[in-house]
C-alpha cells in the first residue's frame, strides 16, 4: 500500500467529498435522507455521494432476519434438525412453534 496504516478510511474509494461534507452526508444519510436529497443539499454529483457512502452499512429499518449468535455446537444441532434443507431460521421458528408471518 502507501506506506499508511490499513484503517478504513484509507481503504475507501478516493472521495470528492472534503471530509466535512462526507461527515455531513453521513450524519444525512443516517437520519434517512436519500442520495439524490443529500446531493442537492451538499451541490455535489450523486454518484460522488454515492461513491463517498459506499462502503458504509446502514441500519435497516424492518430487517426481515436477524443474526443469532450461537455456539457451533448449538449451530449443529438445530442444522440436524432442518427438514429438506430448510433454512436454518424457518427451523428455529419451527421449532418455537412461531408461525411463518411472525418476522
């Protein structure tokens, strides 16, 4: 690399945001603002705002799934209780007995 040390923010795709403007896009963004609004805001191209935002996650307002996190011996038990490898969240509910609109 260039000699700096890996951090993310040098491993993001180089920005025509100033820095300010790409912590401002941030702080937009993640209040809901969508990309063509910050754009206009900001008076940059979207495809910079876009560009500049790439690499962040954002928080989904109604996820459909979740993340458990279990031990990979719990992990193996409920995998050998699937049925016709159904996906290991239809097994847990299942096995809850939670019906399938219930997300």
């Amino acid at each position: 690399m260039s000699g700096k040390k890996d951090y993310p923010e040098n491993l993001r795709p180089e920005s025509k945001l100033s820095l300010y403007e790409r912590k401002k896009a941030i702080e937009m963004r993640k209040k809901g603002s969508s990309f063509q609004e910050i754009s206009s805001i900001l008076k940059k191209d979207i495809s910079d705002v876009e560009k500049s935002l790439s690499t962040m996650r954002y928080k989904r307002k109604n996820p459909s799934r979740y993340t458990l996190n279990v031990q990979p011996s719990a992990y193996k038990k409920i995998d050998s209780m699937r049925k016709n490898n159904e996906p290991i969240w239809k097994t847990i509910n299942r096995l809850l007995d939670l019906a399938e609109d219930e997300k």
